[in-house]
C-alpha cells in the first residue's frame, strides 16, 4: 500500500511539474529586407531561421511561448525607425533582430535605446554599432567592417595586392567598410590610389569601374554587398578587369552572391565570413532544416546570427524568469552569460556588444574544384575569436571605460 501510495505521489508532482514551470512569454520582431538587393542575404531567409530557433527552443521549454513578427524596412532609415516605435509601443514587441542596411541598424538601434528595449543585429555591418555609436540595448552577433577589413584587407597586401582602388556604396555601411579596409590596407604596408562612390542599389556600374581600372590600382576595392556586389563583379568581368591584370577584393561576399554569380565569374574571390553552410555536419544539417522552406537558395551568415542570437534571447529570458521588460536589464544578462549554440559554438558578447566567434579568410573556388551544389570555398586561414574583432578599448565605445 505504502509503495502504491508513492508512486501516486510520484506520478502527482511529475505531472504538475510543468504546470508549474514559469510561463515565459515573449515577442520578437524580425525586421530585414524582404524585398530588394538584401533580400537574399537577409529577408525571408532570416525570418525562416528565427523559425527554426523558436521551434528548437520551445521543444525543450514548453513554457515558453513566443510570438513573432515580420517587417521590412526598405533600407530606408525613417521606415525602419517607424517601424521600430511602432512594434515597440504598439504591438509590445521585446526584441528586434536582423537589419541589414547598416543606416537603418544605426537609426533602430537609437529607437531601442530610447525605448530601453532589446536590438540583436545579425544583418548590418557598421562596426560603429560597438564602436561610438554603441549602447547598452544593442548587441551586434555576427560579423562587421573592421572585421571584413582586417581579414580580407590584410590577407590580400600580405600576398601581393599592395595597391588598391575603392568601389563603395554611398552610405553608413559602405563608408564604414572602405574606411576600416583603409586602415587595414595601409597598416600592412599598402597604398590606396583613389576610391569613388556609387548610389545604394545601383544598375549601371560602368562609369565606376572605369574610373577604377584607369586608376592602374592592383586591387579594386567592393565595399558593397548584396545586389550592388553581384551587379558589380558580373560587369567588372564585362569590361575583362580580370584579366587586364587587376584583382576585385569582394570586402562583403555571401554564399547567396557566389550561386547568383556562378563559379566561373566568381572564382578566386578572397572574402571573409564567420559561418559557412558547408564547413562541417551540423551547419549542413542545419541548412538542410533551412532549405525546407528555401528551397533552392543557400544560407548566410546572416541567416545563421539570426538563429544563434535568437537561441541566446530566449535563454535569457528563461533565465530571467520572463522579466525581459527592462531592455537594458535582458541585455546585461545576455552579456553575463557565455554564448553556446551548435552554428557559431561557444562564444561571448563583450561589454561594447560585440558577440565574439572566430572568422575564416575564404577562396572561391575554381568550378572543376566543386564537388557538389552549393560547394563553394576552400577555407585559407581561421581567424581566432580573439583577433577576429577589432580591440575592445580602440573602438571607441562609451560603455567601455579606459
């Protein structure tokens, strides 16, 4: 009777165990580009991964419950300022991830501060996000200039490319990469002949590439991305640069650029990433997850900070018992606890906000070196944690003292 009596009581508090579990309850904002020359780095991609992030999360912690909502900023700062108050006032939303287009990053990244909410950026690249523009609701997961900079800039004078030439996108984003590729390039001993602008999403790239191979410049400098990288590499190899004897640096190339060009107009790229679809088991495994419903397209790095900075949100919310109204408070936390996910592995975010993980210096490869679809780089260097990012005390960030 004594051990019918237990095994009843057993079976009485297993099953109000999670009944009795914290409920935690959050919103979360994905705001990116759905719609123009982002889209595929960012977009419906990173709304799939905030997905799969939420779906592995609440699988482990059914008393979780998330909601989610989706957003387009049009890479103009004002809409994704509106949206921002909006989804923060209105529609009581505690975390907003993503954001490509680092002048619109820049401007949400105010809105949370103000709001004193919770901005994770995967999509923008700024590094002035940790730098002087940092505040204490902002983290930047995945990569950013200086990074891009010191990996792709450096590497290339190392082995030759002593003379350079710069493309760039006429805004926060392009500014900031020429500036820390700059930097980078003439610490190694380059030089930097001429630079000119372009308009963000821009067709006609000839004027510009012109300018670029009358400059006689080793190396021709793309401080752009997306649409803007593609459009320029493709008619780059129209005017035959390449093989005129000048090299392109692409300073921002994603997985979703190199299948949009192809193999044969985009080997010899060297670019830098810090996640690669194809690296090892889990991230192919991932992205057979991912292409369920992106089927035919390849994932990002940007893709893969959207799941890992969702994953560490809601880690923190459960550690905060569901108190994630003081966005500053969530923040602090996430800073407090080390970063672990099966993407980027382990990891920390640093008092400027800067999520800390290795880069990989990358070459595209030739198409009779690519084994399967999507198989598209050779790894040429990894770059520890600890040197991928730029020094904690030259950035310039007020919530660094010293």
């Amino acid at each position: 009777m004594r051990k019918t009596l237990g095994l009843a009581a057993l079976a009485a508090v297993l099953a109000c165990g999670p009944a009795n579990a914290q409920q935690v309850n959050v919103k979360i904002g994905v705001l990116s580009d759905m719609s123009s020359l982002y889209a595929d780095i960012g977009g419906p991609g990173s709304v799939a991964a905030a997905k799969m992030a939420i779906a592995d999360f609440t699988k482990d912690n059914p008393n979780v419950k998330v909601e989610m909502i989706v957003g387009d900023h049009q890479n103009k700062p004002d809409i994704g300022s509106q949206i921002a108050n909006q989804w923060y006032d209105v529609d009581k939303v505690d975390m907003i991830i993503d954001v490509p287009n680092s002048g619109v990053a820049l401007a949400v990244s105010q809105v949370a501060n103000q709001k004193n909410k919770v901005f994770i950026v995967s999509g923008a690249a700024a590094s002035d996000l940790t730098g002087p523009k940092c505040n204490a609701n902002t983290i930047h997961w995945t990569y950013d200039t200086w990074m891009l900079a010191n990996g792709t800039g450096t590497a290339i004078v190392k082995t030759g490319g002593g003379t350079w030439f710069f493309l760039t996108s006429d805004y926060a984003f392009g500014h900031a990469l020429e500036r820390d590729t700059i930097a980078a390039v003439e610490r190694a001993g380059g030089k930097v002949l001429g630079k000119v602008r372009h308009p963000l999403n821009t067709n006609d790239f000839s004027s510009f590439l012109l300018q670029a191979q009358s400059s006689k410049a080793k190396v021709i400098g793309l401080a752009n991305a997306g649409g803007d990288t593609i459009n320029s590499i493709k008619q780059a190899a129209e005017f035959g640069i390449v093989k005129g004897g000048q090299s392109l640096a692409g300073l921002l190339v994603f997985a979703s650029d190199v299948a949009a060009l192809g193999l044969p107009t985009a080997q010899g790229l060297v670019l830098t990433e810090t996640w690669y679809w194809d690296m090892n088991d889990t991230n192919r495994a991932w992205t057979k997850r991912w292409q369920q419903e992106r089927q035919g397209k390849w994932p990002t790095m940007i893709h893969a900070g959207v799941y890992a900075g969702v994953l560490h949100y809601l880690k923190t919310a459960v550690a905060l018992k569901g108190n994630v109204g003081d966005g500053k408070a969530v923040v602090a936390q996430m800073k407090s606890m080390p970063t672990d996910d099966p993407l980027f592995g382990k990891g920390a975010i640093r008092p400027d906000g800067r999520k800390i993980h290795p880069a990989y210096l990358l070459e595209v490869k030739k198409p009779e070196e690519s084994k399967h679809p999507g198989d598209f780089y050779k790894i040429r260097a990894t770059i520890p944690a600890d040197e991928a990012f730029r020094p904690l005390k030259e950035g310039s960030c007020p919530l660094v003292s010293g």
